[in-house]
C-alpha cells in the first residue's frame, strides 16, 4: 500500500494549552542500563481547539538526562516558554532538538485536527490491522531467580515477545537463565548502549549463541561504525533505538549496514510526523521494526498502539497493559489479551489524577 498519500489534515490553532505536570507511582521499579524508575514524573500537554474539541500529548522524557539528554523539567521548561507560545501564535517554535518535548505538543494538536478532519490517528495514518502483537521490556533484576520469576508471570500474560535490560556484569547468566527456562521464547536483549566495541568478543559473542530475536543498541547511539562491525559479526539481529532520533538517521544506517531492526518511539523523533517518515522509510527498504515505549501512560499508548497497526511495524512492540506500570492509568485501561494482543482504539477520556 502507499503510505505517503495521507490526506493532509486541517491546520488548527488551538485557542488554549495547558502544561501539566503529574507524577505516578510504579507498580515495580524499572532498572537499566541508564538508572532505576521508581515513579513516573509525566509532563503533559493539553489543547483545546476553538470547536471545543480537547487534545492530549504526553512527554516520553524521564526524570533524568539519562536515556537522551532530555528529562521532565528541561521539556516543561522548553514547552512554556518556547513550544507552547509559538503553537498559540500559530508560527514555527525554531526549537532545536527537544524532541520529546515537541511531540508532546505535537500530538495534543494533531487531537485537534484529527477532530476536524473526522478521522482517528490509526485512519489517517494508514493502519491495517484493529489488534497488534505486545511485547514487554523487564528490568535488571536483584537477582537471577527474581528475574526468572518475573519474566514467568509475564510469559503467563500472553506477551509474545520478551526483552531484557542488560549491561555489562548483568548479561550472559541472567539471559542464560530465562533462555534455558523457555527454549522457544522470542527474547530480545536492549544494553540501552552500554558496550564497548571491544565487548565484541566477549559478552555480545556470548549472547550470540543464546538464539535471541535481536540485541538492541547494543554500542551508544553515535557509534554507527562500531554498530556496522557488531551487526556484521553476530548472527543475532542488531535492534536500534537511540541511535535513530530522525529519518536521516536511519538512512546513514542503513547506509553503513548498522541496523537489523529499529525500535521506533515518537517521542524520541519529535512526534508522529518524523515517526511516519522513519516508518515509511523501513517498509519501502524491507526493514522491520516495531513501536517502543517509555514506561508510559495511557495517552502516549495511543499514538503507540496507533503506529504499531501501521504495516511496517512488522514485530511485536513493547506495548504492555496498564497495569504493568500503573495502579491507575490516565486512561481507560489498556490490556493485553491472553492471545498477547492488544485492541487498537482511540485515545477516549482521560482522568488526572485527584480529579475524580
Ligand atoms: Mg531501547
């Protein structure tokens, strides 16, 4: 199908944006290679169009400069005084980077134009599929025998596909040990780019071996280089993430033979419009990917499970229930199905919390 012919949408100037800032507690912590989240600090976004119609975005940034170089306040900070009056204005921000921060507000306005062109996000982009494949991402454990147990509850949910958070020193015995537990599991790992080239022959080899579906960014985001020689050298698919915060990116990877497959996350590309570009890119070069997450609300799992319905997003994503996360989402729950599938449906109310 051709997915660069999306119907142009109306331009909408919102007559209000609001910058809210919540936290949430986890249900669990969540440690990689890049630190431990034990709450949710969640910057939101949200317009009101001047038919009244209400739009939400939600910042993928976390609560330190530890994934990418943004967190939650340097993004409310940008929005306030930079995003937010030039969408008000109705003029380009000239912002450069804070890619997080403007797909936030990229979304809560898109809301508003979906409405008035009466389309749904997952419509208008071009989605072929009303239910998507759900994977899940687990955190470095305490210990070898919490993570077994860990990844068995979810196992047991249905997910059909398993990745694991490693770095070095927690690598080849924790994945060892869920391998041999599910010979026929699809498991992933994600190092967050925490090896070295000279890891190559050591621990990457190593989980080499361990038939996993992919080894995510595996070297840091601006080694293409040292990512070519690691995707050349193991037969393991390698999976980028970091690396590819906009659709050049991905062309100077492909370019280098650096990517097997990509995690797309719009946050991490600005928004649904670059995260469209990347996608179309992937189907037309035959590249697969899926959608990525960042421990996220409900109103980011949207656009998530919107994209996850595009046909370029051929894997299963990290697209876990609500209840993985949270207590009490933003939204109405989203859950995965015991088939490990999860319904493609439009944002619908959301509830802050303390309103009700
Ligand atoms: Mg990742």
């Amino acid at each position: 199908m051709s997915t660069g012919a999306r119907a142009p949408l109306p331009e909408v100037v919102p007559d209000h944006i609001e910058v809210l800032r919540i936290e949430m507690a986890l249900a669990r912590p969540f440690t990689s290679a890049h630190g431990t989240e034990t709450a949710k600090e969640v910057v939101l976004v949200r317009a009101l169009g001047p038919d009244g119609s209400e739009g939400w975005g939600e910042c993928a940034a976390l609560g330190a400069p530890t994934y990418t170089g943004e967190w939650v306040d340097g993004a409310e900070a940008v929005l306030r005084r930079f995003l937010v009056p030039a969408a008000l204005a109705g003029r380009p921000s000239g912002v450069v980077g804070h890619p997080m921060a403007s797909a936030a507000l990229e979304a809560a306005v898109l809301h508003l134009r979906l409405a008035a062109g009466g389309t749904s996000l997952a419509a208008w982009m071009g989605a072929v599929r009303d239910r998507v494949a759900c994977g899940v991402a687990v955190g470095m454990a305490g210990s070898v025998d919490e993570l077994v147990s860990e990844v068995a509850a979810l196992v047991g949910s249905g997910y059909r596909r398993v990745k694991l958070k490693v770095a070095p020193g927690w690598d080849v015995e924790p994945v060892t040990a869920v391998r041999s537990t599910w010979p026929d599991l699809a498991l992933g790992v994600d190092a967050n780019g925490s090896y070295d080239r000279h890891h190559v022959e050591g621990p990457l080899a190593r989980l080499d071996r361990l038939g996993l579906v992919e080894i995510e960014q595996p070297l840091a985001a601006g080694d293409l280089v040292g990512l070519a020689e690691v995707a050349r050298r193991l037969d393991t698919p390698v999976c980028l993430d970091e690396s590819v915060t906009a659709v050049t990116d991905l062309e100077t990877a492909l370019a280098l033979g650096a990517v097997d497959h990509l995690n797309l996350k719009p946050g991490r590309v600005g928004g649904v419009a670059e995260a469209l570009r990347i996608h179309d890119l992937a189907l037309a070069r035959g590249l697969p990917l899926w959608i990525g997450g960042m421990v996220d609300t409900g109103i980011a799992k949207a656009v998530n499970v919107a994209l996850a319905a595009l046909p370029g997003a051929t894997l299963p994503g990290d697209l876990p229930a609500s209840r993985r996360w949270f207590a009490g989402d933003l939204t109405e729950p989203w859950e995965v199905e015991a088939d490990g599938t999860m319904a493609v449906r439009p944002l619908g109310p959301v509830r802050l919390p303390g309103s009700g």
